[in-house]
C-alpha cells in the first residue's frame, strides 16, 4: 500500500512537468494539442546524443553522481535538450500551429496535431530505430527505505522527483513575482484585452512554447532515466499526461501539477482493486468522473 | 471477313481445347480440388502456399490421390479474419472442396472452422495456428473431429517451462504475462502446470501494451517474494520488466518462453543479469525423416526451409492427402477426417515423406492396412483434439546470443505432459 503510494508520487512528478506544459499551451493557444507529449521523446533522444557527445568529449563526464545512474555528461545534456527541445517546439509551431491557427477553426488545430505527433513518432522511429535505448546498461538497485513495511525506492527517482520539485517551484516563483509572469497571466485570461495592455501576444506564444518544451524536456530525460527510451515513449504517456491536465482544469499549472500527482497514485493504487490488465483504463475513469463531478477540473476556471 | 477469321480462330482453338482435355482426361479421369486458405499477401504466407502446393505436385506426379488428380485452390486470407471467412466459403460452396488447408494465424483459423468447415463437414487441417482455444473448442466436441493442426500448441512451452522450474528445485514462482491472447493462453497454461507439479504461484500478473510504468504490476509480483520468476512476454515491456524487477531486488532465477530469444532483451537487461535465466522454446525433431525434409526442400526451392512453419505446411498438406487416399474417391470431409489417424497410426507401416513414401502408403492402405507417416515435424501424432505435440529446447543467453542447454525429445515431452493431468 505505502509501496505504491510512493511509487505513485514518484511517477507522477513526470506527469506532473508534461502535463504544466501541456495545461498552459491548451489553455493559451485553445487547443487539444496532442503532438505535446512528443516533446517528452525529444527531449529524451535529444539528451541520449548529447550523453553519447559529452562522454565523448572528455570522459570524466561519464562517471556517475553519487549512488544514481545519472551522470555528469547526462546531466549537461538534461539542460541542452531542454533548449532544444523548446527550440524544436518553436520551430514546430513556426511550421504547422501558426499557419492552421490563422486559417483553421480549433478542430482543424487538433487534427494538425495529431499529424505532427505522428511524424515526429516515425521520425524519431528512422533514426534510433524502434528499439529501446538506455542512457546507463547498468541497473541501479533500489534502496530499502523500510523494512516493515517494505518501502523500495530506487535512487534515480528520488532524484527526478527532487529535480522536477525544483523545476516546478523555480517556475511558480516566475510566473507569480515577474512581470513576465503577470503578462502570461493577462495572455491566458484575455488575449485580446491583454494586447491592448501593450503585451506581445505573438512573443508571449513563443515564451509558452519554450516552457513547455523545456519542461517536456525533464519529463522526458526523467522517464528515460528510471524506465526505457523508445520512439513511442511519447504515445505511452500522452494519455496519463492529458489525464493530469483535464484532473487539474485547464489553464491551471497548479492544478497540473497536482494532477500528475493524483493520476500516477490513482494507477499504481488501482492495481490493490483492478487486475493489473485494466491499469490502462484508470487514466481514463479519472477523466470521466472529473468531467461528470467537476468538468472544470479542481483549478480549473470556466472560460468566459 | 474479319469475322470470319475470328469464329474460324475460335473454333480451332475450342478444337484444341477439347483435344487437350480430352488428352488429359484419358491419363487420368477425374479432378478432385482441395482448398487452401493462405495468407499469400504477406511475405512469409507465401512460401508455406508454395510448400503446401509443392507437395500437390509431388503426389500428382505419383499418380494422384484416389486414381484422381489433385487441385489445390488456393485463396489469400491477407491475415484478415474476414477474408478468410469469405475465402473459405468460396472453396467449399463454390468449389465443393472437402478438405481445407489453413489458416496460418488462429484468429483467422478459428471463424472458419467454426462458421465454415464445422457447418459444412468440411475437414480443416492448419499448419501454424497455435492457440488453445481450439483445443477448448475441440473438447467441447464443437469441432466435431475435423480440426486437426501440424504447429504445437503453446501448451507444450508452457509444459516445458513448468519442467525447468521443478528440475531446478524452485517452490514458488511469479508469473508476468503479456495481456494479448497468446500471453492470456500461456500465462494461464503455465500456472496450471506450476500447481501440478507442486510449485505455489505467489503471483500472475498481467502487463499492458505500452504502459508508461510497470512498476506497479512489479511490484505486485514481488510481493510474495517468489524464488523465481516466469516471463511470457515480448523484449520492450520485457526489458522493461525485468529492469525493474532486477532493480527492486527480484531473484535472478527467471525462466522466459521464446519470445524473449532476443538480443534487445539480453543487451538491455544486460548479461551480467541474464546468467540464472533459461529459456524455452518448440524445437523440429532431431530425426531422420526432418532432416530429409530440409533436404528435398532445398533441393527444390534452391534454399533451405528458413521461414516459420514450412515443415508444419508440408506435413498438413502430406497427411490431408494421404488420408484422402485412405477414404477413397468422391468421401465427404467427415470420412476423410476419420482416415487421419489410419495414416499416422503409430502401429502401421512406417513411410517417408515424399511422392515414394505416399506410392508406399496406397499399397499399404489399399490392402486395408495402416499407416505411420514420419513427417518434416517428426512421427506426427494427432490427439483427441486434433493438436500435435513437438519437441523442445531449452536455451540461454550467452555472448554470441543464446545457446542451446538442453533438448527435450518428443517422447519425453509427451510423458511429461501426460504426466501434468
């Protein structure tokens, strides 16, 4: 029981970093955009080169920190791939979301999403291959928090939980205590009244593409790091991920965050009471009692 | 004039037709079609028709079944559930055969034995399809004996399995399976056969098709903190799997079935891991009458038989032949079905497979004996069921890949199995 509570909280804090961008890009540019969790195996392969060039580069890099599988060279690339990441989520936006924006209704907006998720999918499947790759062959063991209850925790998510924590709180202080922070709140309550404040919406697009791929990016390196990489990483946790955002009310990076939490503790408890092959459905029941109790979401506002 | 020239084209060339029929006619009176139920659209669907066709010809060149010569309709299931239903029905409406080669994959196997070939008495003999289900079905007398499949049953590799585990002295054992149909099937037939030969299964648990996390579905089979664990699984969630598992402190004594002979899984999980694990696997018979196969095989097709269930089409369509043979001219499916274990009767004249073998087999059947026919699989054998048992191995996974560990005959393979009920 405990077991998988923890474990919950553990998977939910990737949850958690896909599902605040996923919140703020649904909420500002008003659509489903199911192309999001793809971001996550960017970020992942993204960081698995930059491992290979760093380790490389100078080898030192590649000695582990502390007792996790993570290294120093992993480390590094944790932060280019969040650059590239939100660059490629710019660039993304540059080629399809702004074209099918300025002459496509919402609908319009999703099916282009669902086109972009695809290719970058079979794009990504071209060039690693649609076998599973790993940032360290070795397999770190989980430490015995507990003996009674048995409570196992492996040190790399300890170390995700902590990073993505820290990533959370770094952005709550932005968007509470900057000025950045306000106009991004003016953006996703009005666009059109926070324009006439002065505020750039096209620039404020751009900024929330890069919080979003950045954040992508952690999720993404995070998975990769306590399970497998593989092109269809992304496929696998779009679900949970939109699950999390619905949870949370969209538009709420709060409630997001939250969300993640409760849908990685909703499935790992689910399997105390579900056989473990109907896990895949919890994410979905989550959904739906959300939308028929509250379809707002916890946080969520109803939009004007 | 033009019109003319063609009636005159017409009529010679409707002369030389009758001619041609009439010539062909004298050699031999009659035609009797069989159907043939294949996936031929896709690459590997092809060469088990071309092996099923290749024993057509070889019997025809020998004089045929029944003083008849034999032609083998062959329509493509494109592994679609729905084409091969209607492809099914075609041949036994249209064509009137009374015997049915296929299909390949169960889910194509099963809606035409029993929406086609079960209703119209239409025998059906399949070279691949491996599910239990037919069994089930069989049991139930719902086949009414015209099932009959050359390709063992995962009921053999989950025997097997449960043989590595009491040999190996473990008392409990954790099962991960793959939820699809052949995972349900195994992971079901491998817990039976655990409780049988006395070994406690703390825990069987399902995993899902591109789950983000099987932690949990780990964790749960950790709990009863079994001795060893059994894997039916394919590499991606398997590596995945046993990563964790490994991780969380689970034994190394794993035992997997076939479809974990990977290198994706072996270089993933890492070897360092990997040395307590022993796979299992269905393996071709070490025998003379197999290794005779391979060599008229590749004799005529120019390669060897590489691609899966090759010799399990040879010998589907060799014993359909011979049992048509054995049931005489113009016999419906039933009586037909009824012959096949005249001509694979463990007590009767041995013969080869080959166009020798089958002239060997008339004599012996027009004399009102009976048959063993020592097939491409081995000396196939039927069961009530109508399934075929198979040898096996067991391997492991080594540098280079995997090696083999052991290999399990058919006959120890049998008692084992007779043993588990």
């Amino acid at each position: 029981m405990i077991q998988h509570l923890v474990d919950g909280i553990l998977v939910g804090s990737i949850l958690s970093l896909g599902a605040i961008g996923l919140t703020m890009v649904m909420h500002m540019l008003r659509f489903a955009n199911f192309s999001h969790a793809e971001l996550l195996s960017i970020g992942a392969y993204c960081a698995l080169v930059f491992d290979g060039v760093f380790k490389a580069l100078y080898p030192p890099l590649g000695n582990v920190v502390g007792p996790l599988s993570l290294t120093w060279a992993l480390t590094l690339s944790i932060l280019i791939s969040m650059t590239i990441t939100a660059a490629s989520a710019i660039l993304i936006d540059l080629l399809v979301f702004k074209r099918v924006r300025s002459k496509g209704g919402e609908l319009s907006m999703v099916f282009a999403s669902f086109g972009v998720a695809m290719i970058i999918r079979n794009v990504l499947g071209l060039m690693f291959g649609l076998q599973a790759k790993l940032y360290s062959q070795d397999i770190v063991f989980a430490v015995v928090l507990s003996h009674d209850p048995l409570l196992l925790v492996k040190p790399d998510q300890i170390f995700s939980l902590v990073a993505a924590l820290l990533i959370m709180v770094i952005l709550h202080l932005v968007l509470a205590h900057t000025t950045f922070g306000y106009a991004l709140r003016a953006v996703a309550e009005n666009p059109n009244l926070s324009q006439v404040s002065g505020i750039n919406l096209n620039r404020m697009i751009i900024l929330i593409w890069i919080i979003g791929g950045g954040l992508a990016a952690a999720a993404g390196v995070f998975y990769g790091l306590t399970n497998q990489i593989n092109p269809v990483l992304g496929r696998d946790l779009l679900l949970p991920i939109f699950a999390a955002t619905i949870v949370g009310g969209i538009g709420s990076i709060y409630g997001a965050a939250m969300g993640g939490f409760l849908v990685g503790i909703a499935s790992n408890l689910a399997l105390l009471i579900l056989p473990s092959g109907y896990s895949p459905a919890v994410p979905f029941l989550i959904i739906l009692a959300v939308l028929i109790v509250r379809p707002t979401g916890f946080f969520g506002e109803e939009r004007a | 004039m033009n019109k003319h020239i063609k009636h005159a084209a017409l009529t010679v060339g409707l002369a030389i037709g009758i001619s041609a029929y009439g010539s062909a006619a004298f050699a031999q009176d009659c035609t009797t079609k069989i159907g043939a139920v294949l996936p031929t659209s896709v690459d590997w669907g092809k060469p088990i028709a071309a092996t099923a066709q290749y024993v057509v010809d070889q019997i025809n060149e020998a004089g045929g079944v029944a003083g008849c010569q034999i032609e083998m309709v062959l329509r493509d299931s494109q592994v679609d559930p729905k084409v091969g239903v209607d492809a099914a029905k075609a041949l036994v409406d249209l064509d009137g055969v009374q015997v049915l080669i296929g299909a390949v994959s169960s889910g194509v196997s099963m809606p035409i034995l029993t929406s086609v070939t079960v209703p119209a008495g239409v025998m059906q003999m399949s070279c691949c399809s491996s599910s239990t289900a037919f069994t089930g079905l069989a049991q139930e007398g719902k086949t009414r004996g015209l099932w009959f499949r050359t390709f063992a049953t995962s009921g053999v590799q989950a025997a097997v399995g449960a043989m590595v585990a009491r040999d190996r002295g473990h008392k409990s054992v954790a099962i991960l399976y793959k939820n699809d149909d052949w995972g349900q099937d195994i992971g079901k037939l491998i817990a039976a056969d655990f409780e049988s030969v006395g070994i406690e299964v703390t825990a069987s648990v399902a995993l899902n098709d591109g789950q983000a996390s099987y932690r949990a579905e780990v964790t749960e089979a950790l709990k009863g903190q079994p001795e060893a664990l059994y894997l039916a699984l394919y590499p991606k969630e398997g590596t995945a799997a046993v990563r964790e598992w490994i991780s969380l402190g689970g034994t190394q004594n794993m035992i997997v079935a076939n479809s974990l002979k990977s290198d994706e899984f072996r270089d993933n999980v890492g070897l360092q891991y990997l040395g307590n694990t022993v796979g299992t696997d269905t393996a071709s018979p070490r025998s003379e009458s197999a290794s005779a196969f391979v060599e008229q095989y590749t004799a005529h097709f120019g390669g060897a038989p590489s691609g899966p269930g090759l010799a399990n089409s040879y010998d589907a369509t060799m014993i359909a032949l011979l049992a048509m043979e054995a049931a005489g001219k113009d016999a419906d499916g039933a009586q037909i079905a009824s012959m096949v274990s005249k001509v694979t009767d463990p007590s009767g004249t041995p013969i080869t497979a080959d166009a020798d073998g089958f002239k060997q087999a008339r004599e012996v059947l027009a004399g009102g004996g009976s048959v063993f026919y020592q097939g491409a699989t081995g000396n196939v054998r039927f069961d009530a069921n109508g399934d075929v048992s198979a040898p096996a191995v067991t391997w492991g996974f080594s540098d280079a890949g995997t090696k083999e560990l052991s290999f399990i005959s058919l006959t120890d393979v049998d008692a084992f199995m007779a043993s588990l009920k």
